[in-house]
C-alpha cells in the first residue's frame, strides 16, 4: 500500500480482521512528510499465517483517519 504523510509527525497503519481484533501493527513511528510504502505479508503479530478472509487497514498520521479494505486470498 502506498500512502502519503503531509506533514512529519506519528504515523500508525494498524491491521484489523473483521471481529475489530487487531492482526498487527505495520507502522508505528515518527515519519517525515511524503510518499512511502507498506505492505502485509499475511501473518499476525505472533508470525502466524493469517486465514483468508475480510480485513480492514487504518491509517492514522496527526488529524488524518482512513480505513481501507483487504481481501487476503491463498
């Protein structure tokens, strides 16, 4: 996924499934304004393999809140 920061600042791209449970945290760090990437290879925060199924991506960087969907096929 790629994603912009428009001012440095916090950024936090967190991974839920579909119970609101969180499957892992992609991003938690200070990070300066621009583009970057991210992507989830499939596994929670244990190293487990996710199931395929349902999955939401937040993003939140200062005042900015977004959601995404994800489907995760095998």
């Amino acid at each position: 996924m790629k994603y912009q920061v428009p001012a440095s600042g916090a950024v936090e791209v967190t991974v839920y499934n579909v119970r609101g449970e969180r499957v892992g945290t992609l991003v938690n760090e200070m990070q300066q304004a621009g583009y970057d990437t991210v992507e989830w290879n499939g596994r929670d925060a244990r190293n487990h393999t996710a199931p395929s199924g349902l999955y939401f991506c937040t993003m939140r960087a200062g005042d900015f809140s977004a959601v995404k969907k994800m489907m995760l096929m095998k």
